[in-house]
C-alpha cells in the first residue's frame, strides 16, 4: 500500500489488498465479490482469489471452517490477488487466527468483536482473547459489535433471529463502503434481484448495509478512509471472470466460430469441475454435455463425437490426466482434434486438491506411450483463459491433432477484470474439412503446409473411412506393420506439430530486449512474475520476463531471447519442469531456476530477493 | 422402429455393397465370419445410406470387425468402445451406430462403460462376440469362462465366477437383450433387424466359437447335435417350448423356473410361459436369459425389448428447449450477461 498523499484524513492508494475472512456460513464469498465490483465499478483494475476451507461443512467456528475472499485493487494494473493484506475483515476468532499471518505489519483489522466470546475463542485455538491481550498491537485495530449492533438495526423488523444475525455481513460491506468512498447503490439493486420473491430479507440486508456504512462514519475509531482512483484502461466493455468460466467461453466462442457443435465429455474433479457445470448451462448455444463415468469415458466419448465432427473437449485435473494418457495416444495416432483442459493441482496422486502447482507439464508433454507429441498450451490469468483456451481449439482444428491446455487452480478460482470481445472480431477458424463425394479424399491424405489430414465426417457421401489406434500407412490409412512406414508416420505426427510454431506469436519479453537477467515462467505465475520483474525495474535493475503461454512447439525465437541476456532463471511452482524441457529443446544456455512447491503462489518478496542475488552475482 | 431420422438409400442396397477392400484376416473357420455375414445381410435390409453407419470398436480379435465393411468405422482402444461409440452418436445422431467388441473388452477392461452405456440407454447396437476367451491375447480365460476350465494362465482350472452377460445387462437396467448362436444366419439377421428397430441401447450376445483358443466351447448348445435338445429360441407371444418336436417348455413353479415335458406330470400346454419380449418388468427376462445346462436349455432370440426413452434423444429435448426458452442464443450474449460495465 504506497501512500500517494495524505490530506486530512484520507489516504490516496496505488493499490490496496483487502481480505474478508470469516466462519463459513458469514457470507464471505458474497460480500467479497460485491466490494470488488463496486471497486471495479469506480474504475479500479483488480484481481481476486477465494480461499475456501477443504472440508464441507467443518464444524463452526473452528480454522477448518474459515473461508476467505481476497481482492487486490488498485489505479495500475493489477496482476495478482495480492500476497500480504492491507485490510483485514475479520467476522470471527478462528478466520483471525488462520489469517493474521497474510496481514501486513500495519494492516487496518476490522473485526466484529461481538463474535470474540468465551466458546468461540477457544474452539479457535486462543487462550485468551485476543482483542484484549495485547497480541495485536502494532495493527491498526478496529473493534466493532458488528453482530450485535446487526441485530439492533434490524429490531423493528418481525425476522427470524437467524436470518437477522445472517446480515452482518452486509453491515461489514457498509463499513468497507465507507471505508473506501464507495456508493452502495449498485449493490443494493443487486440484493433486489437476488431476493426477489423475499422483500423481507431485501429490507434487511439493505438495512444493514445502510448502518454499517452510518456506523463508520460515525465512530471516532475510523482515522482515515482510503481512496483509490480509477486505473488506465483501454475503453470498453468489462466484466469479472473466474478462470474456469473465461475457459469454458473461450470454447463456447471457438465452437460458434468454427461451426463445429461443442461436445463436452467430463467426469468432476477439483479445480475443473466448474468448466464442466457451467458447459451444462449452455445448451441454447448446441453445447452437448455428458458427465462420463470416469474420465476414460470422457476422453472417449470426446474422440467419438470428434470422430463424428464435433469440436470435442474433455476437461479434469492432474489425477484425470493420468488416467486420459492411452486415449489421448489414440488422438495422436487418429489426427483427430481434441482439447483437453488439465486444471493442474498439487499432486502426486490426491495430493492437495485445492492447493494449485504447475506439476503436470511433464506428464502433458510425455504421459504417453510411443512416440506420441501434441500441442501443449497454457494460460497464464483468468481472464486469458479465454483467448488460450479459444487458441487451443483453433489450433486442434485446424491442425488435426490433440491439444493440452493447462491452467490451474489459482487461476481457475481467481478472477479479474475481463475486456469483453465480439465474437466476430477474434480470429477466424477453419477445419480442413473434406468435401463430399472428393474423389481423391483418402484418410490421411495431407495439407502439404500444415500436414494436417483431413476431416471427413460421418453422414458425408462419398468419405466413408476407417482410422483407428493400429499404425496406418499414410495416405491411403491401412492397416500397416510397415517398419519404414511406420516410421515416416512417426516423422509426420512429430513434424505437423513442429510446424503449428509457424502459427503462433513470437514470443515476448516484458521489459528490455536484452539485459543482464531474463526471468522465465510459464503459465500461472505470469501475475507474479511481472509484479517482482516490474518492481525491480522501475528500480533501474537490467531485467526483463518472458512469460511462456506456448510450450509445444516453443515459439521460433525462442532461443533468440535467451540469448539476449547475460543469465536466465526459470521459476516455477514445481521442481524445475520446464527448465528441464528448456534443456532439452535449448541445451545451447545456461538456466538456474527458482522453485517453489508448497501449492502456494511465489511471493513478490521472495523473487525480488531472488532476483538481486542473482544479479549481484553478475 | 427403425429410425426416421436417419437418411434412408434411395436404391436397394446389396450385401456386396457392404464389403470393404481389406481382406478379413479372422482364423478360418472363427465365429466372426459368420457375424460379419449377419450384418452384412442386416444393413441393406434396414436400408440406411451406407454413409450413415458408424461401426465403433475396442481391442480383440472382434474389435477388427470395423474394418470389413464399407461404412464409417473407428477402431478404438481396449475396453473403450461403448465410450467412443456413445461419443459418435450423442454427437452425430444421424448415424446408425454399431459397436463390435468381445467378452473381455465389454465385461472385464471396458466392464464399467458397458453398464453406464446400458444404463444411459444410448441408441446404439453392440454386438458382443462371446467367445468366453481372450483371442487376440492367444487363449487367457475371460470374465465368461466357465468356472474350473483349464486356460494359459488358470493352469488348474479358473476359480472365478464367470459373468452370465443377460444378467450383467438386465442388471444394468438394460432395455434390450438378444442372444444368437453364430451358426444360425437366418435368426442372426433377423435378431439384428430386431436389435435396429429398438430405441435404445441393443446388446445381442452371440456365442461366437473361437477355434483356435476355445473350440466348441458353446458346442453343448450350439452343435447340429445338441440344438434341438438345449436350444430354446424364443418367440414373442409364443409359449416357450423345445425339443425335437416342441414337446419340452418352461413352466414357473412358485419362485423357480421348471423345465418340464408337456403331458407328463399333469403338466399341459396352458403351464407353459409365454415369451413377452416387451414386457417392462425385467424379472422373468433375467430369469430365462440366466438359465443353463443341463437342467435348462439356453434362450436364443429377443429376450428382452422394453420401451423406454433414450439419452440420445434427450440431449436433442433439452437442446431445443433451451434454444427457444434461453435469452442466451450466441456467444457474445452470453459474454455481455449478468454484471457488466462500460470503461
Ligand atoms: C490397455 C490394454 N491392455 C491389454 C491389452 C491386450 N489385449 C488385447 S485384446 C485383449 C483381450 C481380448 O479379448 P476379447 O475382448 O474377449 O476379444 P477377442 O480377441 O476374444 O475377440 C487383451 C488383453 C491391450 N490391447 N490394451
Ligand atoms: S483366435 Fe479365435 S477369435 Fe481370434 S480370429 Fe482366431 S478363431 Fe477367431
Ligand atoms: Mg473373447
């Protein structure tokens, strides 16, 4: 929280991190995402993440049943939801425990105090209560009786205690409101739409907000409100996405402009499970989807309705991945397009479902059996979950073979602010269909540029046809055990893959072209990375980012980057993934890497330190 | 009924018609050649446009069958064909879509897609090639292998307890259930015709002999010898008999099925079960289709043919329904729905 200028009692703010914490049933969620809105609204460039507890229903009160919503907003742009906070909300003992430790050294703590009593306290894991005991001295502590003051400022009402003592959260979003200027009115016709068969909890919910926000105004405790203005942005239609939802569109769009219905085969796993129920809201737009038994079946089914012409996609997470390995041979060796999404989460096995890691590049790029290359793509925001997992369909269209998009759990719970497109603007896709009754048409006759072979779908005159797993010659597509066949087909697969680095962007570098140290990343930590690099060099350091959204084929100037600068480091939320295939396609450089595998995002903190060792070093 | 949907040839098609270039590379005298004869037969008798079949397969010496005939076909991976085959028409409902797979592929790899493909009712036709043996593998007992024979890797006999398919499918909820020898061309075809005309998920079993790996393993029913006497082919509305002259039926006596003589005993015409392929209640279907020797003769023909609705056409229901009731009808309505703002 840089502090800009302080006149009278308002603080001007580039960026603030803000973090609601409560018991599960506070409605943390909910009034988080409203005070982002309202920020976005006013203009602010923001980023998301909520932080849901594990268990279902964990017992009240207790740390396992904390859930949070953290929002990271600012009049700059906005690359991450933030690592340590400036303004804590606090509903209960046990959110205030779990979290104190995300609060920066001088945060503001707004906690409802009427919820620190002796059961709660202790079910937190406290001795003695800590409002009282000294333990938060140095923060910026603001006691209030949200429940208790809730439940007063819904008296005249004839509601249920239950539903009264359910409001306090709108109290809180009151006082946020004050706090930061912001105008509830948006919020307000919100609560109307959303309770609209119940004009009593409108009433109450608007009456709470109402007097949290005449609350703070009134008490003395308030020092300072906090302003922050409104980010340059391009002009335009916004939205906030969710990752997986900017993933799940992006597929809906590549269906509509390719003409290809979608079909969905997928069976739930955390973090992907939300891109296959939001698929399953879609049908007015063709969106076939079927929940498989297992993610074999999903997989399958997609080559099937692929087989039959449809754009076909399977979504799932490292576990599924694992279990998707011999049908995704299957596509290789059919040339049939695919998208798979991988939501990657901390593995091996179960490992922590939640918790996100970028440890499946190695399984997308070699989890098969034989000699079995695909594309390989991976977002890098929520928000361009959308254009990647658009290009992923693109791509697997028009080059007849499968295609892993990556994403992970930060990403796919994350949100942020989301440029709307036209569908008619973004690029054009076309399959190589075959045409009916061709009479050259053969199974796998190719493009001579792209070596893509054609897609000749069932019902067409004249294209009937048999593919399958068996090697098969080229052209005509036989059966074959031909050991120089089999061979030259090796080649191709491999080579028409290659050759789709010819169709995607150079890649790019933030910052200098050259320098002393190039930071590489690919995928999730883009937000991270650019927030340490960007920091460094407005301090005047010599270095830049290249940030890898397409990981096979490698975009063609690859090495032309690397080369550019006197030392490379590869950071990554595994155990060195990709520097270990940047070794393998690059051997020409020297990489060190930095890595993390905690499931936790890296801190902006711990790469600047990295990053100036590193530089000291030169 | 067979399905209006799907575009019909406007000339009469020929078996020849539905023969592909490869050469058939299935073990002389192996079941599947007789099976490929069936469906070569069936398919011009439905009369759909050859371009509007899709023959889906998994792994096995029957997984072959696709690319034999003359159609659209994909040869999967072991156990997947149900999945695959599922994928085609869900997606593609304009295809007649057919499913080649052997006992391994459907009931031990592929045992889980089986029952959710039957379950799910998808309007597709699988064909299983029984031949209680894994073939291609070179001759492992399978999840139908009888209890206590001798295969490469049960060397004292196998102490599983097989599968009896018909149980498996009415378990899994199945709406139709056909069994066929693959010595008897004739009701082979017609029982294919049958398992085309139903809605929904049609599994017809055909005792398949493998020569190589397990010869004459159906023999007991199957043989020139045995038919008469262990065959019973059933006939929708006609009571169920068998023999030589038809002098054998099965009656139910309280809880259990009898196989008894008509006229001895007391027993007449009248005690004799009549076959209702179309009945809903799948308890007396389970009941014969689970029956065995040399007690019972085994069942041929339609056992089962229930109606019931299909997923396939449900996904179309759904489809239309929100196409005309959704204020979502392109992707940019959707991009510009619920919170959004001008900068
Ligand atoms: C994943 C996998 N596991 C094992 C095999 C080996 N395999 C091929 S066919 C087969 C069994 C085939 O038996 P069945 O399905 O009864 O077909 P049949 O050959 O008897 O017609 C096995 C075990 C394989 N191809 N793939
Ligand atoms: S091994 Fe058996 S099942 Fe396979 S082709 Fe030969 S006879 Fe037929
Ligand atoms: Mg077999």
């Amino acid at each position: 929280m840089s502090i800009k200028e302080s006149k009278k009692n308002i603080l001007e703010l580039e960026d603030v991190v803000v973090k609601f914490v409560g018991d599960s049933g506070d409605g943390m969620q909910l009034t988080g995402s409203l005070f982002s809105d309202s920020a976005a609204l006013a203009g602010n460039d923001l980023a998301t993440f909520p932080d849901f507890p594990a268990e279902i229903r964990a017992p009240q009160n207790t740390v396992a049943g904390v859930s949070g919503f953290q929002v990271h907003l600012g009049q700059r742009k906005i690359y991450t939801s933030g690592d340590m906070c400036d303004v804590l909300v606090v509903m209960n003992p046990a959110s205030l425990r779990s979290n104190i430790k995300w609060a920066k050294k001088d945060a503001t703590i707004i906690v409802d105090e009427s919820a620190f009593e002796g059961k709660a306290i202790e079910k937190a894991g406290y001795t003695t209560n800590p409002l009282d005991d000294g333990s938060l001295v140095g923060y910026n502590l603001i006691k209030a009786p949200i429940s208790l003051l809730t439940k007063e400022s819904l008296s005249g009402l004839a509601i249920e205690k239950k539903m009264a003592e359910k409001t306090k959260n709108m109290f809180v979003l009151g006082i946020m409101y004050f706090l930061f200027h912001r105008e509830p009115d948006r919020t307000i016709s919100f609560l109307k739409k959303k309770f609209k068969a119940k004009p009593e909890v409108i009433e109450a919910n608007i009456i709470a907000l109402k007097a949290g926000f005449n609350y703070a105004e009134t008490i003395e405790a308030m020092v300072s409100t906090i302003k922050v203005g409104a980010a340059p942005m391009e002009k335009g239609r916004y939205r906030s996405i969710k990752g997986n939802i900017a993933t799940a569109w992006g597929l809906l769009a590549a269906s509509e402009r390719s003409g290809r219905p979608l079909f969905l085969g997928s069976y739930p796993i955390t973090p992907a499970t939300e891109i296959l129920m939001e698929l399953a809201k879609h049908k007015s737009l063709g969106a076939k989807v079927m929940q498989a038994e297992d993610e074999i079946a999903g997989i399958c089914s997609a080559i099937g309705a692929s087989f039959a012409g449809s754009l076909a996609v399977t979504t799932t997470s490292g576990p599924g991945l694992s279990l998707k390995s011999e049908a995704l041979g299957l596509a290789v060796i059919t040339e049939l397009p695919l998208v798979v999404v991988n939501v990657q989460r901390a593995g091996p096995s179960t490992g922590m479902p939640t918790k996100s890691e970028q440890s499946d590049l190695m399984q997308a790029l070699f989890g098969r059996n034989g000699e079995a290359p695909l594309l390989v793509i991976a977002a890098s925001s929520p928000a361009n979950c959308f254009h990647y997992a658009y290009m992923a369909a693109k791509l697997s269209l028009e080059h007849m073979t499968p295609v892993i998009l990556l994403t992970d759990g930060n990403m796919a719970f994350g949100s942020e602010l989301f440029k709307i497109p036209k569908v008619a603007d973004l690029p054009s896709i076309k399959p190589p269909l075959a045409k009916e009754n061709d009479p050259d048409f053969k199974p796998y006759r190719r493009d001579q540029v792209t070596l893509a072979r054609q897609w000749a779908i069932p019902g067409s005159e004249g294209l009937r046809h048999r593919i399958g797993g068996l090697e098969k010659t080229n052209i005509d597509g036989n059966v074959s055990t031909d050991p120089l066949n089999h061979e030259l087909m090796v080649n191709i697969r491999e080579d028409k893959v290659m050759r789709i680095a010819n169709y995607i962007p150079e890649q790019k570098v933030y910052g200098e072209e050259s320098g002393n140290l190039l930071v590489v990343g690919w995928g999730g930590t883009e937000g991270m990375l650019k927030s340490a690099v960007g920091h460094m060099q407005e301090k005047g350091y010599k270095i830049s980012l290249a940030l890898f959204n397409y990981i096979m084929p490698l975009p063609v100037n690859a090495a032309d980057v690397f080369s550019r600068f006197k030392k490379i480091v590869v950071c990554e939320l595994n155990k060195g993934q990709f520097v270990k295939y940047l070794r393998m396609t690059h051997p020409e450089f020297k990489y060190q890497q930095y890595n993390k595998v905690q499931g936790l995002p890296f801190h902006v903190s711990e790469l600047t330190q990295v990053f100036t060792n590193l530089l000291e070093e030169i | 009924m067979l399905d209006k949907s799907i575009e019909k040839s406007p000339i009469q098609l020929s078996k020849e018609d539905f023969a592909s270039d490869q050469m058939v590379k299935w073990c002389p005298g192996c079941g599947g050649h007789a099976i490929l004869a069936a469906v070569e037969n069936v398919f011009p008798r439905i009369g759909y446009k050859k371009e509007n079949f899709t023959i889906v397969s998994g792994i096995g010496c029957s997984s072959r069958f696709p690319y034999y005939v003359d159609t659209f076909g994909f040869h999967g991976i072991h156990g997947r064909a149900a999945a695959i085959g599922s994928g085609v028409k869900i997606a593609n409902p304009g295809q007649s879509v057919w499913i080649a797979t052997g006992d391994g592929d459907s009931m031990a790899i592929g045992g889980n897609h089986f029952i959710h493909i039957i379950r799910r009712n998808i309007d597709v036709n699988i064909l299983l090639f029984n031949n209680q043996i894994y073939g291609l593998t070179k001759g492992q007992y399978s999840p139908t292998t009888p209890m206590g024979q001798v295969t490469k890797t049960s060397p004292q006999g196998t102490i599983e307890h097989p599968f009896v398919t018909a149980g498996l499918v009415m378990g899994a909820q199945g709406t139709f259930f056909a069994r066929i020898p693959d010595n008897n061309l004739k009701l082979m075809t017609d029982v294919l015709y049958e398992a085309a005309k139903h809605d929904g998920t049609s599994v017809v079993e055909i005792l398949e002999n493998c020569v190589i790996f397990n010869d004459k393993a159906h023999a007991f029913y199957t043989s020139k010898e045995n038919r008469d006497e262990h065959q019973l082919i059933l006939k929708h509305g006609e009571p169920m008999v068998f023999g030589k002259n038809k002098e054998m039926g099965i009656m139910l006596k309280e809880t259990r099925l009898l196989a008894v003589k008509i006229g001895e005993g007391g027993v007449t015409e009248k005690d004799i079960l009549v076959h209702d392929q179309y009945n809903p209640d799948p308890g007396i279907h389970r009941m014969v289709g689970r029956m065995t020797g040399p007690d019972y003769p085994v069942v041929f023909g339609v056992i089962r043919s229930a109606k019931s609705f299909t997923y396939d056409d449900k996904v179309e229901e759904q489809i239309d329904y929100a196409k005309q009731n959704s204020k979502i009808q392109t992707v940019d309505d959707l991009l510009n729905s619920g919170e959004t703002w001008e900068i």
